[in-house]
C-alpha cells in the first residue's frame, strides 16, 4: 500500500501544477482580483528589492520604482502559482508525517503489547519456580523425618510390592 500511497502523493503534485497555471490564467483576467494581486505584487516588489539592497550593503532609503501592470500581475500569477504548488506540497507532507506517527504508534502498542505477554508468562514461570522449591522443600523435610532408613524401607517395600504383582 505504501508504493501507491507514494505515487499519488507524487501524481498530486504533478496535478498541482497546472491547477497553478490555470488559476494564474483566472487570476489575470478578473478586474477586482487583477487590482488585489497588482497591489500584492507591488508589496513583494517593495520588500524583495529593500531585503536586496540590505543584503549587498546599498542604501535602502531611495524610493523604489513601481512594476508597470503587466509585470505587476505577472510577478503576482507567477507568485501565485508558486504559492499553491508550495502548500500542496506543504498538506502533502504533513499528510506523511501523520501517517507514519499513526504506523508508529501501532507499532509501539504492538510491542507494549508483547512486552506485558512476556512480563506475564516471566511471572508465570517465577511462581511455578518457587511453587516447585516449595515442593522440594517439603519434600526435603520429609526425607529428613524419615531418615534414611525410612527412605531405603520406601524404596525397598515398593520394589518387593513390584516383584510380588509380577508373580501373581
């Protein structure tokens, strides 16, 4: 399942793509989008070319030009595009991090889940230990109250009823 899970994170992305494209067609044509996205553009061109200017050591206090419209809605399609690309990509991502958490997570209940099966059949087998030394220690007891007199006649009585059932 984890091949076709992949392909169609793969087959989304792509599909992504022209989704992207067309709506920066949609975006261009719209007059009260076409102004939004003017203006959008406008900002981004403002903050890039001072963040430019800053980074090479030039000075930020002149006035920046103004993209002409055309360029304006280009940049701001284009940015667009982009934009929906990255949060596709962004959803698909969290969708796999969320996904492998959740097989994890199965995991480790599975191996709690033998782990208490092992702890419990471990207690199992210490009670039936100190079950068989409780045993032995009576029959320890036993063996010393008899003596070892009381053991050889045991044995010796069960051996002569042994040969008395076999002959008759």
């Amino acid at each position: 399942m984890l091949p076709l899970l992949k392909l169609g994170t793969l087959a989304l992305k792509t599909l992504s793509k022209p989704v992207a494209s067309r709506l920066k067609q949609q975006a261009a044509l719209h007059p009260r989008f076409r102004q939004l996205i003017v203006n959008m553009a406008q900002t981004n061109h403002q903050l890039t070319t001072k963040m430019q200017r800053r980074i090479y050591g030039h000075a930020t206090d002149v006035e920046i030009r103004p993209l002409n419209e055309e360029k304006a809605v280009q940049s701001a399609v284009d940015l667009i595009g982009e934009l929906f690309v990255f949060s596709v990509a962004g959803v698909l991502l969290i969708f796999e991090v969320q996904r492998s958490a959740r097989s994890e997570a199965r995991k480790e209940d599975l191996r709690k889940q033998e782990l208490g099966a092992m702890k419990q059949k471990n207690d199992d087998l210490a009670g039936e230990v100190e079950l068989l030394k409780h045993r032995l220690q009576e029959l320890e007891q036993l063996a010393r109250g008899r003596g070892l007199t009381g053991i050889l006649n045991f044995r010796h009585s069960n051996t002569e009823n042994g040969k008395a059932e076999k002959t008759a």
